[in-house]
C-alpha cells in the first residue's frame, strides 16, 4: 500500500490511520484557518482542509490527507478555546444545550 501524507496533528486521526493499517508520515505546516466571509457552514471545514493540504510541499505523486474540524452550536461557529476558562466556558454552553 502506498503510504501517504497525514497533513494533520490530531492524535484521533492518526489512531485512525494506524487501524487501517495505511501507512502514512505526519507533516504540518502552519496555515491560516480563516474563511471567507458568506461562506456556507457546511464549506468552511472543507475550505481549511484544502488550505492545510495545498500548503504542503511535497515532491512526488503522494497522496495528501486533510482535514478539518469545526463545532457548530445555534447556527455559530464555536472557536478553539483562548484559555483554560473559554474551554470551560465552552464546554458548558455545550452541555447546557445538549441537554435540551
């Protein structure tokens, strides 16, 4: 099996691939995780999945695997966490609303 590029450092996504058996090197480069604004929800994570593959540089015929996350909660983006506190914060808004 040809091994591939995993453009990511989710350790989920590593576990993945190493279950599957498919062979894979992990190389990440920084990329901005912006979007254009009136971009459609259900565009956004492909967007900067695209953005995180296109910046790797790899020479060869390798496939590259992406990919990107996003939570949605009432129609807004919640972002990532900027501290201990916002990842409470968050955790909770979330909870709270899944309970409803």
């Amino acid at each position: 099996m040809q091994k591939i590029i995993l453009a990511s450092q989710s350790p989920r996504r590593k576990q993945l691939l190493e279950w599957a058996e498919i062979p894979f090197d992990v190389l990440v480069k920084e990329t901005d995780e912006t979007y254009p604004a009136g971009l459609a929800m259900d565009e956004i994570a492909i967007h900067i999945a695209r953005n995180k593959a296109l910046a790797i540089k790899h020479p060869g015929n390798i496939p590259i695997l992406a990919a990107d996350t996003i939570v949605v909660l009432d129609h807004h983006i919640i972002g990532k966490p900027a501290d201990r506190e916002d990842a409470v914060r968050i955790l909770s808004m979330l909870s709270v609303n899944n309970t409803k």
